[in-house]
C-alpha cells in the first residue's frame, strides 16, 4: 500500500466506517425505545405490557391492512 493509499484509508475510509455504524445504532436505538413505549400501554408502564401489546398490535395491524 502506498503512503496515498494508507493515508485515504486511515483518515476518509476508517472514519466513514465509524460514523456509518454509529448512525446505525443511534436510529436503531430510537426505534426500539420508540416500539418500547409503543409496548408500555396506556399507563406507560411495564404492569400494562398486555394492554400495550394488544394497543401496539392493533395499530401494526390497521396500519398494514391501511398499505395493503
């Protein structure tokens, strides 16, 4: 590898790989928390999961059938 070719990797190439996996994981992040409190129910609390998983898949499932 030339000093051209090492010095493109180390200072675009490794950085751009940093900055991609990083920007995945925070847009992941939000989704799980944003499916969490979507699970959490009505009170916003975890003692409501039933009541939040049947909220969360009865909106899943009226968005779906809404694009199908």
């Amino acid at each position: 590898m030339t000093d051209l070719q090492s010095t493109i990797f180390v200072f675009v190439v490794l950085p751009l790989i940093f900055i991609a996996i990083w920007t995945y994981v925070f847009f992941y992040n939000r989704r799980i928390k944003a499916r969490i409190k979507e699970i959490e129910g009505p009170q916003g609390h975890l003692d409501s999961v039933e009541a939040g998983i049947a909220a969360a898949t009865a909106k899943r499932s009226a968005r779906t059938a809404i694009t199908r």
